[in-house]
C-alpha cells in the first residue's frame, strides 16, 4: 500500500502528512527536510509505519507526560486532552496504552483516590456520578464503592453540624429541611437521622 503526502503548514509550523487515508501525523519542518518528504510524492506503507514510530509516538508520549505532570486524570481525560493536540489516533492510543503500563493512568486508583478525598463533603452518590463523568468504567466503580463499604458517620457529620447552624430554632420543621436537603445530596435516610440526634445530643 502506498500513501500520498500531503504537506500543509499549521500556525505552530508543524506539517501533515496525509497518508491518503483518515488521518496523518504531525511533523515539524526540519523533520520533514530530513526524510526528504516532497507534496504529492508517495510513501510505503512500512515507511510511513517507521516515521510514525521514529517521531509521532515518542511526541504523543511526551505530551502525554506534559499532560500527567500537571494533574493525574483518568483515561478518558486523557484522551480527550490528546485529541486536543494530535490527530493521530494510533500513536495517542499507543501513547495512553504505555502511560497505563507505566501506572501513570490508573482508573482504579484514581477511584480510590478521589473518594478518598471527597467522601468527607459529599454522598457516594454525587462521588459516583462525578467519576462517572470522568469516564470511569462502571466495573471499575463497583469495585471501589465495594471495597468502601457503606458511608460513614464521620463523612456527614461536620456537615450536618454547620448545615443545622442555619436555623436560629431546630423545630420540627427545621429538622426536616435538614433531612430533606441532605437526602437530595444522596445520603441515606437513616444515615442523616443519626447524625442529627448525635449532634442534637452534643449539643444539648
């Protein structure tokens, strides 16, 4: 099989080399010069393979890692940020395949991670649809919340505590407002009951 270049210049001076088919690579001016590529001359196909392997990959690498070093982000952040910038999907594909070999996107433990640190001021609900959002893998979900277990007492309470500061009288009426707001968040019933008596008996 053999590809035709195509060579377009972009407003970062990068060139596309179009292999005839849906997508191409990025390549830089000096590269190009270097491999002797001409506008409308053709390419083998196992060439065009070496090329990519020589230079794509290793820049989807690179941006990747630039990408990681900001932030950890789960395999789907990822990819939606490579395809900001690459339009080679093979080599990003192969980019993120060897980001998670090296650990450095790991969906489950990002998991883990993120509930770790949000259980404290949110429902396992909310926690869920977020990393859902995130793109992680309801499998993968299930196992994390699984590990977890049920919500505790200690990831509601300071926020039931400040929550009932609102209401100068805890009435009746003010203790279902209470309940009602934190059921909407996705706590469980019972779970808030408890923790309102608790503070009601400190608090007494």
């Amino acid at each position: 099989m053999q590809y035709k270049i195509t060579l377009t210049d972009t407003s970062k001076k990068k060139v596309y080399v179009n292999p005839g088919v849906r997508e191409g690579i990025y390549l830089y001016p000096g590269e190009i010069k270097k491999l002797r590529l001409e506008d409308g001359s053709e390419l083998e196909q196992d060439e065009f393979e070496r090329i990519r392997l020589e230079y794509a990959l290793p820049r989807a690498k690179h941006r990747a890692i630039a990408i990681l070093a900001k932030r950890d982000k789960t395999e789907q952040e990822l990819r939606e940020k490579l395809l900001q910038s690459l339009t080679d999907t093979q080599s990003l594909e192969e980019a993120i395949s060897y980001m998670k070999a090296c650990g450095y996107v790991d969906d489950t433990q990002y998991a883990r991670d993120y509930l770790y640190f949000k259980k404290g001021r949110k429902s396992f609900l909310q926690i869920k649809m977020e990393l859902q959002k995130k793109g992680i893998p309801a499998e993968v979900l299930e196992t994390v919340f699984e590990e977890e277990g049920s919500q505790q007492m200690e990831d509601i309470l300071e926020q039931v505590r400040k929550y009932m500061r609102k209401f100068p009288e805890f009435d009746f009426p003010a203790r279902q407002k209470v309940y009602a707001h934190f059921a909407r968040k996705g706590y469980a019933g019972d779970l808030i009951r408890e923790a309102i008596d608790k503070i009601e008996e400190l608090e007494e």
